[in-house]
C-alpha cells in the first residue's frame, strides 16, 4: 500500500471504528464504502475483516458479557450456513449485490421510522438462524455481515448494552471463520495483514471514541442512532452499487 493510498485509508478506518464503538456494528458498512475504490474490493474486504476480528475483540473485553445467550446460539447457527454461501458468492464476484444490500437497508429503516410501536419480537429460533444465516451470507460476499443482526436486534428490544454485546461476539466469531474460508480459498493477500496490523493502532483510537460517546446514549437515542446509520448507509449504497 502505497502512502497516498495509507492516509485516506487511515481515515476511512478511523472513522468507520468510531461508529463501530458509538453502535457495535457498521464498521464494515462504513469503510466498505470508500476503501474499494482505492485497494479493491476483495482486499477491502479482507482489510476490513482482520480489522474487524481485533475491534470486536477490543469491544468484547472491555464490555464483559452481556449478550443474549440463546439469541446468539441461534445467530452461530445461522452462520454456520450462510458463510460458506457468501464466501462461494464472493469467489463468482456477482455484480448488483451492494444496491440490493443497500436497498434492503434504507426500506428497513424508513419503516421503523414511520410504523406504529409493536410488541417485542418473540425468542423464536427460526427468526434467529435466518438472521444469522442472511449475515453469514452477506458477510461472506461483501464483509458486512452487519445488517440481518442488527436488524434483528431492533425487532427484539435489545438494550443499548446487550446489542453491542451481542453483536460484537457474533461478528468476531463469524469474522474469524469467515478470515479461514478466505485464506483457505487463497483470497487473502500477504501485504493486505501487513497494511492491517499497521492500522491498528488507529483503529484502536477510534473505538475508545465511539465508545465514549456511545455511553451517552439513552436507548431511544440509541435507537434513532442506529435507524439514521442504516438509512444513510442503505442510501448510499443503492446509488453508488
């Protein structure tokens, strides 16, 4: 990596990790939307997924539990089979993946802007491993394993607190896994891991922020944080796919 190429790099990171620790998830989502133009996008997506593994650990650690343990083995299980789906997607490098991402997103978000409340989402298993199913698959082809998870977070009332725990632990799991399909695959390039444990140290810086400022944020802020994140991202991507 070039050093015209590190410093917007850097920047793209930093920024992306702030929202990462302010919400426990959109690293991926933020970053994604820069760092192809100027690395590529399959080593974008492995840049994104070693940086995500350590932030997630960062994140898991300094939050001390707090999961939803059931909805998380659910999560895993989901996984289980839509990473190597996503992974195999990724390999064919299928055009139209991203619009459809982001379209998914922004009508998401709009309708929970605009829908009247409803009750909590009950504990279901099924709602869970296809939620986790869509993030491995997503994952998989495009490193944003993100928006199933949080998605399903918001249906099921998750606190500020055990959606950042829940969230972390699932993509720090799933992205190790999803970093061994890659590599077994022969998709992980030397001189992309070497870019990503320079970066570190700004990825780090990013994450404290966000978390900082995260703490601050009641549950209904919390909420409309993670609603204007989705519909921005969503937005962008549909007109940049």
């Amino acid at each position: 990596m070039s050093a015209a190429e590190l410093v917007p790099v850097a920047l793209t990171v930093l920024a992306a990790s702030v929202v990462q620790g302010m919400t426990g998830f959109a690293f991926a989502l933020v970053a994604m939307g820069i760092l192809p133009v100027l690395i590529g996008l399959r080593d974008a997506i492995v840049l994104l997924m070693v940086l995500g593994i350590a932030g997630n650990l960062i994140q898991l650690a300094l939050l001390r539990g707090g999961w939803d343990r059931r909805d998380l083995v659910y999560l895993w299980i989901g996984a289980g089979v839509g990473l190597p789906l996503g992974v195999a997607v990724q390999a064919r490098e299928l055009p139209g993946l991203t619009r459809i991402l982001g379209l998914v997103l922004a009508t998401y978000s709009l309708w929970q802007w605009t829908r009247r409340p409803t009750p909590r989402a009950p504990r279901h298993a099924a709602g869970g491993i296809a939620a986790g199913a869509l993030g491995g698959l997503l994952g998989g082809a495009l490193g944003t394993s993100g928006p199933p998870i949080v998605i399903w977070g918001q249906l099921r009332e998750w606190s500020p607190d055990r959606a950042r725990a829940t969230q972390v632990a699932y993509f720090a799991t799933t992205g190790a896994v999803q970093l061994g399909l890659y590599a077994r695959g022969d998709m992980v390039a030397p001189a992309v891991l070497t870019a990503a444990g320079g970066l570190l140290p700004v990825l780090v810086a990013g994450l404290f922020v966000g978390m900082w400022i995260g703490r601050r944020l009641d549950a209904r802020r919390f909420r409309q944080v993670v609603l204007a994140i989705l519909l921005v991202l969503g937005v962008r991507l549909v007109i940049a796919g």
